[in-house]
C-alpha cells in the first residue's frame, strides 16, 4: 500500500524537516511514500471556518477519491502503535492500494474532511503544531511498519 502525505505549505523549523526527511527514507524501506507540498491561499479577511475549509479543498483535491482517508484531529480515535500496525496490516488485505494522511492547518480540519475519513485519528489529547505532528506521522508510521515486519525497532 502507498501512503500519501500532503503537507499544507513547507515546514519552517529545519530540525523537524532533517526528521522528516530521515522518518521517510526509513519507510521507503517498507512502502511507497509520496509527500507533496500544497500551497494555500488564504486571504487576511477570511474566518478560521473560510480558512479550514480552503485547506480541505486543497488537501481533498490532492488525492484519488479512491484513496482511504486518514484525517488526524484530535477529537478522533487514540490508537496504539501496535493498533496503528494493526489497522495498515487491515487495509493492505482487503487490497486498499492508496492511503492518505491529512494534518490540517493551524486552525484544523474542515467539517467536510472530517465527515469524509475513513479514520480521525488523534495522536493526543494535548496539542501539536500541525508542522511537529507531521514528524510525529511519519515516525509512527514508520514504527507501524517495523512491528508488522517482526523488527526490534518497537522495543
């Protein structure tokens, strides 16, 4: 299965990009991984409700309607990393060849992306930058895949 990221604009801090870049040469290792790079134009007058649902826009229109969603928010499902592995080792038998992880802006997701998750995922009940939760993705995926492969990483 492939799993697609896109991030809503770069990341700003260069230590949590050097993570970045490390976490996915790791999972190429395990699956295809594809990070793009959106651009948002937002406007200085727009809401933070015309703001999130711009970003939904951009991000639902990166991605194959096809593709399972995995929409992080903190008021979704709090997983284990073994859960986590549990669930792509689900999707990968019933054949899902594509899944996306969508982290929203500053101010969150959209209703419409949230309705659309095939999973809300909530990483904690505190609060991340969306630039540090991306990171945080990558190395729990990356954890995902080493415990479906049997490695030590986990432990």
């Amino acid at each position: 299965m492939k799993i697609d990221i896109p991030f809503l604009g770069k990341t700003k801090d260069s230590f949590i990009d050097e993570g970045i870049k490390e976490y996915s040469r790791r999972l190429l290792h395990y699956t295809g991984l594809n990070i793009t790079i959106l651009k948002v134009k937002s406007k200085k007058s727009w809401t933070q409700e015309q703001e999130r649902k711009e970003e939904g826009r951009v991000l639902l229109g990166a991605i194959s309607p096809a593709t399972l969603k995995v929409v992080l928010d903190s008021g979704g499902k709090q997983v284990s990393s073994e859960e986590l592995a549990e669930y792509i080792s689900c999707w990968e038998q019933e054949g899902r060849k594509q899944a996306a992880f969508l982290i929203g802006g500053p101010t969150g997701h959209s209703s419409e992306v949230c309705a659309g998750a095939d999973l809300l995922l909530s990483f904690s009940r505190m609060t991340f930058t969306h630039d540090m939760i991306r990171l945080l993705l990558l190395e729990q995926l990356y954890r995902a895949y080493t415990i479906k492969a049997g490695e030590k990483y986990h432990k």
